[in-house]
C-alpha cells in the first residue's frame, strides 16, 4: 500500500511512461485566459439569437401566444411554435432504446412539467428575443399538478434505469430478519437535485441545405449524432457535433436534449444559423435531474455483530410520460456480506421532467441511506463503525457471489482511518466539543461504484519525423479527458507527451463511446492505447523482418517501444528509432487502428468495482444547529491512476458534491403549482469555497488485471458516494440526533 504522491509516478507505470504522471490539464491555460471556445462562443456569419418560452405551470395545455405581440417587437424575426414548427422524421415520444429519451420539442399544446419549452423566439439579438419572449403572455388551461413521492399509484418498473431488474433476491431476507436477535429498520428521504453544470446546454446550429453542423456540449456524440439523424431523417455523416470543452456534464449532457434539438429546428425554420443557450431556470425541467426518493432499509445482526440480512427498498419518481428512474436500492448489493439481500423499486409518475443519469445514479443516493442504516445498525450493535463494517466485509459480491476482479477495500479503510486519526473516536454520540464550544462528530462511509467499460475507436498515426497524431471523438467535461487521454497515447505510441498530437472533441472522428458511468477514461484509453499497439506492431514488422535492422530476427513479441525507438528486449544495446525505420521502408507514416469493448468472459467471471473509505469531522452549532464539515479524508482504490493530479480533483469534486448531498442541496417544489422555487444558483444551495474544508485524498494503489489491459476502473463518480454517509453519521456522531431527510437542516438539530 502506497500513496500516490503528485510527484511520483505510480509503482507500476513504466520507465518513460506519461502514465501515471500528475501532468496539469493541457487545456488549463486556455480555460483561464478565456481562449477556450465553448459553444455558446460560436457566432457563424448571420447568426440569430433564440430564446426559448417555458411553461409556467406544470400540466395542462396552452391555450394562446401573442406571436404578433412578439413578432412586432423590433428585431424579432420569427417566433417557433407548434403551428410553423418545422416537421421531424420521427415522433419525439418514440422510443426504441432506453438511451433514446422522449423530448419536448413543440409536438403540441401539451404541457407535461414546468419550464416545459412551448415556444422560441428567433431575433437578430438575445435581448429582442428575451423581450420577445416575454411578449408571448401565454395562457393555459391548468390541471392539477400530480407532486412528490406520494402523487398516486405507484408501479413497479420492468428494469432498473437502463439496465438491471427493479427487484433482486438473493436468501430469505424475512426469514433471516425474523430470526435475528438485533434489527434495524429506518427510511430515509433524498431531495430532487438538478445538475447545474456552470455552462447550461447550449447550441450554435447552421444548416447547409441537409448537413447540418452543430456546437453544443455533449458526453456522448455519436449517440447524439444518431438521435439528431433520426428525428430530422438525415444520415448521421451528415451531422458534425463540436464539443472540444464542457462547463460541466454530470450526465445531463450525456443524451440529446430538447432545447438542443428546439435549437435546430429554429435553424431549420428561419434558413440562418441560430444559437440557444437555456437561461440557468430553464435548467430545471427539460434537462434532467436526479428524482427524489424514499428509501426504507431493514438490517438484521446477529449477537457478534455480523449482518443477517439486508432489504433495500427505494420508492422514487419518474415523468409522466417516460420510464429513467433512480435506482438507489442497487446500492446494496455489493458492500456488505449479508447471506440473504433484497432489493427492490417502485416509482410513481408525476407532472415533472424525466429524471436522467446525475453523477452516481443510484448509487449516490442508495449510498447515504445505506451508509446511514450501516452507521445506526453499528451503534444498534454496540459496535465501531469501521469495525462493523470490517467485520460484514465482503469477500465476494454479496449478490452474485462473484470474487472481485480486484479489491483494495480494507487498505481503504486501514489508510484513511490512520490519517483521519478514527482510532481515539468515542462510541457514543454528543462526546466531543472543540474548545469553541461546538459539537464535534466523527462519521463513516464506504464508496463505491462499478468499473464499467463501453465501446470506442481510436485512430493513431505515426509520422516519419517521429511525431504521431492520435484521435477518438472523445469528451472533456472538465475532468481533464484531453490530458489523461493524451497521456495513454503517448504511451501505447511509446512516445514522450510532446511528440503526441491528441485529437479529440468532434463527431468527425472515431467514435469514443459516452463520457458517463466512470468508464470514459478506460473506454477511450483502451481503444487509443490500442492504435498505438498497432501502430507499433506494423513497425515491428517493417524492422524486424528487415536485416538492414539491427532488431532484424527479434520477432514482434522481442521489441519495446520506449521513447521514440524500438528496443531489443533481451538487449537493449540494439534499437532503432522510428524515423529511421519509416525512412528505410520509404513509408511517410504508419496508421493503425484501436478498439475497446468489455470482455464478455472477464465480465462474466468477476464482480468489478473501485471502493473507497470516507471519514468526516463535522462541527455543529449546539445553540444554532448550523453544521460545518471541517475534515474530510477519503482512501480510494479504483485501478490504475493515469495522473494523479487529475485524479485527485475527481475525487475532490465527488466528495464536495457528497457532502452537498448531506448539507446543501435540494430542489423545492410548490406542491400547488409543481413550479420548482429555487431554480437559481442563489436559493439552489450548492457548496462555496466557506462550505468546502481540508480535503485529505490517499490514492491506494490497486493493480486489477481484469478491468482491461490498462487496469483502469474510473473514478468520476465513485467520490459522491460514501460522502454523504459520512457527513451524515459525522452529525449523529456530533448530536445524538439522527435526520433521516436530507439535506440535514439547521432546525432537525434543534
Ligand atoms: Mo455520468 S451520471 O455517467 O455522466
């Protein structure tokens, strides 16, 4: 067990490997000083401006627009509703895969949720469309707004989100629970959450006659290019997505929207380039959010304190007219060896936006509640947190019993606990104050999310001046995919970084896959590590079959790449320089080729995940109930670390939002009117520097020869998880009181 220090490469990167170094973003200085073009920075020649209308109220019908109120204002060019909307190829309600999301792109007068789109307005500047729009004054006929975990009937769906069985079993969970002697039963309440990326979607359309171009931040750009093809009935080569930067994704940007697909069709309608930028409100809605839940867990403990059973039962919501829901039950099937697990999900339909993919879903949410439920049957117990956790460890997936592709989950644990200092923590609640007065409370959680892996292409050329280019149409949301990315390829080229040229961000190259579930970085990295090979491999071939080489008779398998040169394994006196062998095969340059997918038989054969151990020190206000988080320390061991820096503030970003998610965070709806009323960063509280403390990240070093080639796992989302556990128990721990809703405020601590 080491910790990866920002100035030390990884014990396993190789000699001369750009993996494995803390490189700062390539894109860092262009991000600073503005030269970073997002997409809303695009203005073609003749470009108007649009702004869409929203719906005020959540279900019902519109019943009138002033367009001639609004066409008159100076400025305005034309005003899009369903009346002149140009027409689609396809419904936008149809559906033929769970990643092909039912939109509101003007189908009708229906309003199905607030801040539903109805109208755009088109104007030669934003501020003419923006008085444009207000000139609408639309009116409605209004029916009641069906909100919350208790609108009506609730059903249970045939998948969870887009992939497993809403209800898993695994042993007799109620006989299990009947017969131990120590139970705990508790709910637990999530907030609707939205993404609030700080650049909110966007799009710079322009058509020339059937091709369109596009700038519009996307995660996934293929599955873009086949959602936009297929609604305007275009060949997808005829749509080029630009997405070089992202201000943020978090999953919302990870399927086609419809304001971006609005954005298109104003376009289409007035013949000139358009751009639609969502104003921060509009944001809530027609994006995506993270569905509040309702989650109840029952845990059953025998008299030394080991689990006997484990029911997960998560309640939540989803729109009324399409199926995306949170599955946060599904948090419980890995953690905690409990011989008898069941999980399972019921969702009612209410009058708002489809839910979509936020940052750990399911198992962000899952993980508070659990990690909470974990921390009560601990004290139910007697019993430390960490050494009930230690003690319910599981050795295989508790649900499938498969062994684990690799497992650094107890180093996680032990190297956190020594840095965090858990070891002096008293059993009781309410024990400790600072000298200040405050309550002090130390709380626990375990991360985790699965190592995932999708599909992508890579292409590589390697010239004859010993430079190469690398491409894959790959997405850089802020996480730093451009360096890491340009890091694998420098060494699956065996190159140094700066001979690298690292093409990635457009739909005209190979596809990448999504940038979503923490896979982006071993989907893409596979596949360019992959062209590097073949690259490398043709080469071998030009030298090693050539007897003007000195690796003449080496074979393929004897030769390293490493910094430019071809190098005898078995002595490494005798190398030859890549420019030199492409100059003797009279050859410019060498392309090939990469690919990644996940290996079925690995899949099949192991249970794959990164883990983590969160520990939290909260302060809280005995007088005021206000609550500080005044120490974090998380221990991570996720695979391989392509740049530590990187990694580092993935983590970061993952805890912040965790402890948000115990704190801050929380859409409030009026249950009269189903209108958010805090859909601005202002009343939306999310944390600001004053909420953010020390942040202690150890990097556990985890070699997993399972995952893929590489041994990345990913490490996007697993930070959220475990954190909010953490602060939660942290606030018991500080308290005595247990707050089983979240965001914990002030007055459930008074
Ligand atoms: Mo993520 S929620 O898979 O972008």
């Amino acid at each position: 067990m080491t910790e990866i220090r920002p100035t030390a490469a990884p014990a396993h990167a190789r000699h001369g490997s750009s993996i494995g170094q803390p490189l700062t973003r390539r894109d860092g200085v262009l991000k600073v000083t503005g030269a970073a073009r997002y997409a809303a920075d695009n203005h073609p020649a003749g470009m108007l401006h649009a702004v869409l209308a929203v719906s005020s109220i959540a279900r019902g019908r519109v019943t009138a627009l002033d367009v001639d109120a609004a066409k008159a204002h100076p400025g305005v060019i034309e005003v899009m509703t369903p009346g002149n909307r140009p027409p689609l190829a396809m419904d936008p309600d149809e559906k033929s895969n769970p990643f092909m999301f039912r939109i509101d792109v003007l189908q009708n007068d229906r309003v199905r949720y607030a801040n539903q789109p109805i109208a755009v307005v088109i104007a030669e500047t934003l501020e003419a469309a923006t008085e444009g729009v207000a000139l609408l004054s639309p009116t409605y006929e209004t029916l009641p707004a069906r909100v919350g975990l208790d609108a009506g009937e609730s059903f249970v769906p045939p998948a969870v989100g887009v992939g497993n069985p809403a209800q898993v079993q695994r042993g007799e969970v109620g006989a299990a629970l009947a017969g131990s002697p120590s139970r705990v039963e508790a709910t637990y309440e999530t907030p609707s959450q939205y993404h609030n990326a700080m650049e909110p979607h966007a799009i710079v359309a322009a058509w020339d006659g059937d091709a369109l171009s596009i700038d519009t931040p996307s995660q996934g750009m293929a599955m873009a290019q086949g959602r936009i093809a297929g609604l305007f009935g275009i060949p997808p080569e005829k749509i080029h997505i630009r997405s070089p930067f992202l201000g943020g994704g978090f999953g919302s940007k990870g399927l086609i929207s419809g304001p971006q697909v609005l954005g298109i069709l104003a376009a289409r309608l007035v013949g000139r380039p358009v751009k639609l930028v969502l104003r921060r409100e509009q944001m809530y809605g027609p994006v995506g959010h993270r569905a509040p839940t309702r989650q109840t867990l029952r845990i059953g403990v025998d008299g030394e304190g080991r689990m006997t059973a484990l029911a997960h039962h998560a309640k939540t919501t989803s729109s009324s007219f399409d199926d995306f829901f949170e599955p946060a039950a599904d948090a419980s099937h890995t953690l905690y060896a409990s011989p008898a697990i069941a999980t399972s999900h019921d969702v009612v339909r209410v009058d708002t936006g489809t839910p979509l993919f936020m940052r750990a879903p399911g198992e962000a949410t899952g993980s508070i509640a659990l990690e909470s439920a974990i921390d009560e049957a601990a004290w139910a117990s007697g019993m430390d947190p960490l050494a009930f956790r230690l003690k319910n460890y599981a050795e295989v997936e508790p649900i499938s019993g498969k062994p684990f592709s690799s497992k650094a989950l107890r180093e996680c644990y032990a190297e956190g606990a020594a840095r965090f200092g858990w070891s002096g923590r008293p059993v009781a609640p309410r024990q400790m104050r600072d000298e200040a007065g405050f309550l002090v409370g130390w709380g626990m959680g375990t991360a985790t999310f699965p190592a995932l892996m999708f599909q992508a292409e890579a292409r590589a050329v390697l010239r004859r001046d010993g430079t190469a280019v690398v491409e894959t149409g790959a997405h850089d949301m802020g996480q730093g995919a451009w360096t890491a990315l340009a890091q694998i390829a420098a060494d699956g080229l065996g190159l140094d970084l700066d001979r690298v040229e690292f093409r990635a961000g457009s739909s005209d190259l190979p596809d990448a896959g999504i940038a979503g579930g923490s896979a982006h970085t071993a989907t893409a990295g596979m596949a360019i590590h992959g062209a590097g090979a073949d690259v490398i491999a043709r080469l071998t071939d030009l030298a090693t079959g050539d007897e003007r080489s000195p690796l003449f008779g080496a074979g393929n398998a004897g030769v390293l790449a490493r910094n430019g040169r071809l190098v005898r394994r078995d002595d490494g006196s005798r190398s030859e320089s890549y420019t030199d062998i492409l100059a003797r095969a009279g050859l410019a340059e060498i392309e090939g080729r990469g690919r990644s997918a996940a290996d079925p038989a690995a899949q099949s054969a192991y249970a794959m995940h990164a883990h983590g151990a969160v520990f939290a020190e909260v302060k809280v206000d005995p007088d005021l109930g206000q609550v500080r988080v005044t120490r974090l320390v998380g221990a991570f061991a996720a695979g391989r670390v392509i740049n530590p820096r990187l990694v580092r503030s993935q983590y970061y970003g993952g805890m912040i939002w965790g402890a948000s998610f115990a704190l801050h965070e929380e859409a409030v709806m009026d249950r009269r009117s189903g209108r958010i009323l805090n859909a601005d960063l202002a009343e939306y509280h999310v944390p600001v520097n004053a909420d953010v403390p020390s942040i202690d990240v150890v990097m556990i070093d985890e070699f997993d020869p399972h995952v893929n080639a590489l041994g990345i796992k990913g490490v996007g989302e697993i930070g959220i998880t475990g954190t909010g556990g953490a602060v939660a128990n942290a606030v018991w721990h500080a308290t005595g009181a247990r707050v089983r809703r979240f965001p914990i405020r002030l007055h459930d601590l008074l």
